[in-house]
C-alpha cells in the first residue's frame, strides 16, 4: 500500500511537469534556461514517444500538440487503476 502510495504521487507530480511544460512553452521560453531544460529533459521522452505514435495515428493538427493531453489522460488512467478503481 505504501509504495502503490509513491507511485501515485509521483505520477501526479509527472502530471503537474508536464503542465508547467505547457505552460511555459506558451511564453517561448530561453531554451538555456536550466529550468526549462529539466522541464524538457524529464518530459520530452515520454512526449516524444507518444507524438510519434500519434503522427501515425492522426493527422497533423499544424502546431497543436496534443501529446501532453493524451499523456495526461494516459497516467491519470493508471493512477486510478493503481488505486483500484476500476
């Protein structure tokens, strides 16, 4: 229960990064930043794994990525099957 406990947690952290991603990219931020750079370093994996699943799935929406909103919904999905929900 402890580490189910962590897990959640630490996946709505994950949650919360993703959206100060998408928040701050709004403003273009300074790609130097070190801040933007963990933003980037920690999210861009799972992001880009899924956008390029959604390139063969989808067609383009121009410069609409959709990518954080389906991770979102994908850990948000897990969260509640760790917390039995389902």
């Amino acid at each position: 229960m402890f580490l189910r406990d962590v897990i959640v947690n630490l996946l709505q952290i994950y949650c919360y990064i993703i959206i100060a991603r998408v928040l701050i990219s709004w403003f273009s931020p300074n790609v130097y930043n070190p801040f933007w750079r963990f933003l980037v370093d920690i999210t861009e994996p799972l992001l880009g794994y899924i956008r390029e699943i959604l390139r063969k799935i989808l067609p383009v929406f121009g410069t609409i990525d959709i990518s954080p909103i389906v991770l979102i919904i994908l850990i948000n999905f897990t969260i509640l099957l760790l917390r039995g929900a389902f």
